[in-house]
C-alpha cells in the first residue's frame, strides 16, 4: 500500500508528483493549473488568494515564530505574484493543554506582522485536539489581495534576463535547524522571516517579470519550477550568492547545500537585462534587501535545465530537492 | 498556568472567552468584530471570505467524510451569511504514514461535494508531519463569496419574527458519536453534512432576515449567540423540533439533548411573519428541506435570552453549550 511519507511536504519532486497525480486529477481548474504562489481571482474588482498552513518545530526559534511565519508566508506569495495583500484569515489548530502565555505571544505576534504588512485578519477559527492528536499547534492562513497592474509571470521569462535575489540565502533553514540540534554558532543564525510586500513595491519596476519565494525547498528548488514553467535554462553563479558568514559555516559542518535550504524572506526576481541594474539599486535602498545580489542568467538551452556554475568553474546540474531534510521548516 | 482545554474548541462558552479575552484583543477590527459566519470585504466587486479547520474523527462516517465536511462547512458559512460562495482554497496537514487511497477517497468528495454546491478550489497548501504529530489528517477550507443583495444579520431580527430550520436537527452529532461508540440503531443515522447553498437559493425572500448553520454547539448555542447580537428573547417549542426517530431514540438512551448536538446541513432562519408561510414552502420544495418547521418565535424581553417550552407546557432557560462533549465533531 502506497502511504504519504514526509517528503510528500517537502515541496521538492515528491510533492510536485502528489499536486500532479492526485490534485491536478480530481481537482484541477484553471486556476489551480496557473501553479502560482495565488490564484487570481476574476470578478469586477480582481483579487487574489493563498493559502498556507504552517507546522514548523520548535514554535519560537530565533527571528520569529509560528505567529510572524504564518503570516509572513501568506503575504509573501501574494506579494511575489503582482498583488497587493490586504486580507488574512487565521486558522488554529490547538492540542489540549497548549500554555496560554504561548498561545498569547503568537497571536501577538501575528498582529504585529500583519501591522507592518499592512494586512487585516478577516476571519478566523480555532480547533482543538485531544492531547497526543497534534503537537502543539497548526496555524493556516489564507490571503486575500487586490490585483496590480504588475504583470508577473513565468511566460515573460525570456533568454538574457537577469537572476536576482534579495538578500542572503539559506538562513531560515539554518536557524530552525540550529534550535533543534541545539547548535551554537558565534553569530547566531537569525530567521529571515519577513514580510516581503513593502519591499517588493519599493524595488519593482515594469522591467521585473516574475518573483518567487524560494521558501521549501530552497532557490535551487524553485529555479526548477520557473525553468520548467518558462521552457529556458538557467545558469547560477555560486560566486555570486549571498551567504550570511554563519550560515556558510554550518552549511559546511553540516554538509548541506544552501540551495536547497528554506528562505521565508527573500524574493527571487527575474529582470529583463535593461532594468536589473535599477532593480538592484532599489532593493538596496530598502532595509530587507541591502543584501540582493545579481545570481544568474536566463539561457537559451534545454527547457527545464538548472545550472550552477561554480566557484571552480565547472558547471553542475541543480535538481530539485529529493526526500526531506528538514521536516516541518516552516 | 491556564491551559487551553478541548472545551476552548467546543463553540461553546469557553470558545467565546477565548475569542472575545484573546482574539479581539489582538487582532479585533471591523470585519472580525462583525463575528459573522464570512468576513465580508470591501472592493468595487465586494466579496465574502470564511475560513474553517476540519479535525473530525473518525474521518469516514456515514452520510460523508472529512472531505465532504470541509467543503459543505465552508459553503454553508458563506451561503447563510447571504453570500453566493464561489471558490475555496483547500489545506491539507497530514500525518506521515496515511493511506494514500483514504487521501484519495477524501479528495475525491471534496470534487463531487465542491462540483454539487457549484465552487472552484482555486488554491491549496499541503504539509506532512511526522508520525505521531498529527492524528491522520486535518482539512482547512477557506471559502469566498461574491455579496448579494441579499440582506442578513442579526441587527434585522425583531420581536414577532419566526424561527424556522430547513429539517431534523442533531443528526451529525449522533452519527459522528455512534461512528466511535460502535452504536448501531434500527435505522443508522447519516450524517446531514450538505451544502446548502442551493436550498437557500430556492427559499430565500426579502422577509428573510438572518440565517445561521447551527454546527459546533447546535441549535440552543447558535441561538444563544443570535439573542445577545439583536437583544432580543427567543422562545423555542419543543413540540415542533423535528427529530428523526433514531436520533430520538439515541438521545434518550444517551441522556443527550439534540439542542445542543452539531448539524452540518441545516440552517436556522428568522423570517418576518408575513414572509415565514412561504420560505417555509419554498423550504419543503427542495429536497435538503422536506423536513423543515417552524420551531420557535422571538420576542420581546430580556436580551440574550432564550427559552424553550417544553412537552409539558413548562418553560426552561437554554445556555449555550458548556465545557465539550464531543470533540473533534467537525
């Protein structure tokens, strides 16, 4: 008998076989099948909507919490696919017995991050379990935002386009994994955990043609589906990426690829060759992106294909992430 | 320490503590404030968003599944709060190791239920935790409706106005609860979980003034929670519940009272007396409403309030629902 393993919420090959097989099969829609961060919504007013739950252990970790994540993840996707977020809704579920002061800071917690989004909880419910039926608590949001004029979208990536990233890369992940193997490093590894709108309207420009948040999964991840959504290759430069000194430190202890390790505060922009360099300069001006850099290129070549140059020169293929190093990241 | 108890879950009494001592503080806003069923938000096209975790157990019962629950919830919230509901977003947090054919039963309903109340899935997160994190699988709907013209809430209901229900109440409860005991009855109990979207549709006139589902908590909590937002009494008869004879029977042997059990497919409605004759035809006209009565009235006197009078002629005060009897019923 065929069973779920954790790798079906890695966001990597797995899950994508999941949405393909089961999703897709019984559920499939034109909006579902934009495979988008949110669905764009028609009516006479368009709006847009996502929604994400969130699972990550432990629930407080340096940067953030499950509060600030969950609503942090919502905005961002609706921010990265052109809209401007507006709404949330919070769903809890809660195990029996879950501290009330805990409960409290993260509900605090969501209220702050969703004041400096700029969002409104619209809506809300809570459950709660027997103990032993959850651990601890689940949040999800769903978001709500209304529709730009920012025409983003991995259909007008082109050959020549420019690859950029908002800031470092890999910290998230590094910092879930830092509290639970009680990790020390001698600069703490902080979440990059952000809300991504407010920098999203400072930096764009016509010139930007798609964003994503490189969140599950990691860049290397996400590159993948824009490669493939875009029929182009793409070629990144190992040099070039953005690496926090600690998180570089415990990538190498630890043996793993930043690529693949989770962001919850970043944006990958794609740019038409002509606007990167203003891109660029406007990310830098705004606090979350004073560490964006330009990463890679957009090529002709085989449809689908992600390379990293590296710093040896040689060129490797970048798959998607396989399994699940790191459940419940986020 | 205060801890949170499955009774913060229940839709009860300690549910509203939590709601008004920790949610509105927070986060309290016009639309939350509202503590409608769906946030209505405002737009040039105006929609109607709600959301709603499912936790149900067992996850396959008779008269439906999780599936079906978690879009039937989801619509009904949407539909009594006079919206049209249009799409939902569906979140999945599933525990490592289930089935995959239970996962693909349960997608499946939510195609046919979603194809049968006439919305669009046009989002969806999935996350996997590890054994033992989760119990089974757990469903967030949140759903989106476009606002009609149809006028409901509270604030409309006035002394002399009917209460009406579309049919037999308590079903739900006792199916979920025979489900677990391992009850059998004469005539097994379905479940009642359907979208009621297109009853509303076929009952639905102006001299409607507001209509409720009665879910978590049942008819006596929803009523209660309706009294206190107009200020006005109620007055049930408990002569005119209709009751099937096997939740009868059940709530007898189990010293249950059907008042306070979870529904899934009714919905409670207060009509001006001049408009209730012809909603409540209307009403019978539609299969999910042969059942439907004429329970109650409201009246002036003290605000909040609601009483029922019994077989005997006695009246007694109905509370809202206290502490949980049955957890995980949605």
């Amino acid at each position: 008998m065929e069973r779920i393993m954790l790798a079906h919420g890695s966001g990597g090959r797995l899950s994508h076989e999941l949405i393909r097989n089961l999703f897709q099969k019984y559920l499939g829609n034109s909006y579902l099948d934009q495979m988008n961060d949110a669905a764009l919504l028609p009516g006479l007013e368009k709006i847009a909507v996502t929604t994400d739950s969130f699972v990550v252990s432990p629930l407080f970790f340096r940067g953030g919490n499950i509060g600030k994540l969950a609503v942090c993840g919502t905005v961002n996707d609706l921010a990265v696919s052109g809209a401007i977020p507006k709404f949330l809704t919070l769903a809890l579920i809660i195990e029996e017995g879950f501290p009330m002061d805990e409960l409290e800071r993260i509900i605090k917690s969501v209220a702050e991050t969703a004041a400096e989004a700029g969002v409104v909880i619209a809506g809300g419910d809570t459950k709660v379990v027997e103990r032993g039926s959850a651990d601890k608590i689940f949040i999800n949001t769903t978001g709500i935002g209304y529709i730009t004029d920012r025409s983003v979208g991995p259909d007008r990536i082109q050959p020549g386009d420019e690859i950029l990233i908002t800031g470092t890369i890999g910290d998230h992940g590094i910092a879930i994994l830092s509290e639970r193997e009680g990790l020390e490093f001698q600069t703490p590894v902080l979440s990059d955990c952000a809300p991504l709108n407010n920098l999203i309207d400072t930096f764009y420009l016509p010139g930007v043609k798609c964003m994503r948040d490189p969140t599950r999964g990691g860049v290397a991840t996400t590159l993948n589906e824009l490669a493939q959504q875009a029929g182009v290759s793409l070629l990144l430069n190992e040099e070039q990426l953005p690496l926090s000194p600690s998180v570089e430190g415990a990538c190498g202890m630890l043996g793993l690829d930043p690529l693949y390790l989770a962001n919850e505060g970043k944006a990958l922009v794609i740019a038409a060759p002509d606007a990167a360099d203003q891109v660029l300069l406007n990310m830098r001006a705004h606090p979350l992106g004073r560490k964006a850099a330009r990463i890679g290129q957009v090529q002709e070549g085989k449809p689908g294909l992600v390379l990293l140059e590296t710093f040896l020169g040689g060129k490797r293929i970048l798959g998607m992430l396989e399994g699940e190093h790191l459940p419940r990241i986020c």
